[in-house]
C-alpha cells in the first residue's frame, strides 16, 4: 500500500466550496492588500490563542523576524534559542546581524532544555548577558516548551521571550494551575499557516500574538515599512503584510482545528498501540508527551516523531515500499556550514546531535486510514526483523 507522508486533499474537498466562495468574495472585493479580512482573522487567532491581540504577518519566517525587529535586536546582540529546529528560528536573528547562541534539547520532548539554557545564561560574564534580548524557545512537532521554567529563568534574567509556536498552534501546557495555550505565555508568539501545518492556508502566512497593546502597535507598524500613513516612515520596518486570501482561507479552517487536532492525537495513540504491539524491543522509541490530565491538546502532533535505531537504513527502506517519512531535522544548528563561523563542532550539543541521527517523522495526518498506519508499524517490523 502507499501511504503518502501528507495529504491535503481529505479536507480540501470538506470545505472546498466554502474556500472557494470565501476566496472569490476576496477576489469581488478587490482589496487586495489588508482589509477586513486581516482584521478578523486576527480578533478570531487572539481569542483561540487566549491572547489580546494578533497581528498577521507574510510568513511564520516573518512572524519572528518582525518580532526581533520591534525588540531591536541588531548587530552585537545575542538572542538564545534552541539548537534542534527549522532553520527560520535560527536564521531570522543571523538577518539582523545579531549572534544566535544555541542551547541543547531535552532528549525527550526536543525542545530546549531549561537546565542548559540556565547553565548557559550562568556561564556568561555580565556584559555578555546584558547583550542577550530575547529567548526564543521552539514548541516543536506540536508539543509546548517547559514554559513554566522558560518564563521563571526568562524574569530571574529580565529577557523578554517570543515563542516560536509554527507547529503547535492550539498545543496546551499548564502554567501556575493554568491551562495556556501556544503563543499566550511569551511577548510574543509567532505562529505559520504554510499548507502543511494543522491550520494551513494555501501558500504563505504567519501570525504574532501578544498581549501587549504596545507591540501590537509596533508590529503593524513595522510590518507596512514603519509608516503611519503612505509615504511618512516613523521607523524602519518591511513589508511582512498577510494576503487577505490566505486570511480567508484560515478564517473557514480555523472552527475544523479542534476536529483535525482530535483526528491527530487519534492517529498517535493507534501507532503508540501499533508500536506496543509489535515488539521491537526498544529499536523504535515512540514520542515522549508530558502528560497532564487537565490537558486537552499536551500535543498537536504537526509531527508524528519516533527515534529509530538505523534510522538512515529504514528510512530508505520503507521509501523503497511507497511509505513516504521525512527526517525533522538532519543537521543542528551548530553544524550548519551557515554557522560554522561561531565555533561551533562535534560533541558540542550531544542530544540535539542524537536527535538528528535518530528522529524520523511518520505520516499521522488526518484522513490517513487505520490500515494505512498498520501497513507503516508492519514494514517497520518487518525492516527490524529481517
């Protein structure tokens, strides 16, 4: 059987004339650029977020950029954030000619690990810590960031914090007794609505939340060129505006998000079933989740993730059976030939090292069938037992 690492199309053709006519009431408008669109969205992502506001950005990639640039982050500024995730979180700060400075990854979640980033902020002289201006810590696959202890090391060091959430929109930690959500804990939370995320729009797309009236003000100030009216620029920004049409196109998603987050988790737990069954004897680790029962979405599953034993072999050896997997993500940061100016070499970040020769992400999209996520456990026994 094939079975596909994605497939858009079971809930395309659920809302598809519903997208179509939402689009083409766009297209009939001819704004183009802003509107009402943008506006709604945004209301509708802050009250989903439990945030303020939101303030739609070009892209997920935007989103963080955008968030930098109204801290100011600039050259001989330090931003710390982890060192296992999609290059944006890393390369956005490089843009500005500031210094990423890379902390290892809990082995089990892979997101950054509060110990090291406290050791690490503990290892800096004073001088070297007064340049660090924001922490970004990644809530990768769908599963948020120790937040409690990112927030209580973040105030201890007076460091504002944008969350990098491009995965995890709707994922839930608890906070102080609190249920909070993906994008509502930090300054900022910097969210993407590329196709495949789990509220995907159909081309490029990114969103801000904040709390703060203020940054919302400086984001949609920077993201239209730093200019309160055409052609006045009270600040450098860039153009970082969201299309009205991939606004639309969330805004019918958006009420199906608990619904496919549901189908998601639904999918994890039958592999966790499937993998429990199979008795590989420790080959294959499945995702580790910090269960907290008062949680309804711990983890969105943007990714499915196991870490496998030979992973480069089985990974080739499931494509050769028309099983789609992909490999999030082969290289860390501190080995990125990008990188390599800050020192950075083997044996420096052991875990995010590991992760990278271990992880291998299977297909757990909604609409994928029952015998499509046993044919995926069956060709992985069968790739371990031969």
């Amino acid at each position: 059987m094939k079975v596909p690492l994605l497939d858009l199309r079971p809930p395309l053709e659920e809302l598809r004339d519903e997208i179509v006519e939402a689009v083409t009431q766009v297209i009939d408008s001819t704004r183009y650029i802003m509107g009402p669109e943008i506006e709604r969205l945004e209301k509708e992502i802050a009250e989903y977020c439990g945030t303020a506001d939101a303030v739609g950005a070009s892209s997920g990639t935007d989103a963080l950029l955008l968030s930098l640039m109204v801290l100011d982050v600039g050259p001989g500024d330090i931003v710390l954030t982890s060192n296992f995730s999609f290059f944006a979180t890393a390369g956005v700060v490089a843009r500005l000619n500031a210094t990423p400075f890379f902390v290892d990854i809990d082995p089990g979640t892979y997101n950054i690990d509060p110990k090291q980033l406290r050791i690490t902020l503990a290892g800096m002289d004073e001088e070297t810590r007064k340049r660090v201006k924001a922490i970004i810590p990644v809530h990768l696959y769908g599963q948020c960031a120790d937040m409690a202890e990112i927030i209580d090391i973040a105030g201890e060091f007076d460091i504002p914090i944008i969350e990098d959430g491009a995965q995890a929109i709707g994922a839930e930690c608890e906070i102080n007794g609190k249920t909070r959500r993906a994008g509502s804990m930090g300054d900022f939370g910097c969210f993407s609505f590329f196709p495949t995320k789990n509220l995907g729009g159909v081309g490029d797309g990114g969103i801000v939340t904040v709390n703060k009236p203020e940054l919302a003000e400086l984001l949609r100030l920077k993201r239209v060129h730093g200019g309160e009216r055409k052609y006045y620029h009270r600040v450098i920004g860039g153009n970082f505006r969201l299309d009205p049409i991939q606004a639309t196109v969330i805004r019918v998603k958006l009420p199906r998000l608990y619904k496919w987050h549901k189908q998601r988790k639904k999918n994890a737990d039958y592999y966790n079933k499937l993998f429990g069954e199979a008795g590989l004897g420790g080959k294959v680790r499945t995702p580790q989740i910090e269960h907290i029962q008062s949680l309804q979405n711990p983890h969105i599953y943007n990714q499915y993730v196991i870490r496998a034993e030979r992973r480069d072999e089985l990974q080739s050896f499931l494509t050769e059976n028309e099983i789609a997997v992909a490999i999030y993500y082969p290289l860390p940061f501190h080995l990125q030939e990008c990188f390599l100016h800050l020192g950075g070499k083997a044996g420096d970040f052991p875990v995010s090292e590991a992760a990278a020769r271990e992880v291998l992400a299977l297909p757990v999209y909604p609409g994928m069938s029952r015998e499509m996520q046993e044919t995926v456990v069956e060709k992985i026994a069968e790739f371990y037992q031969a």
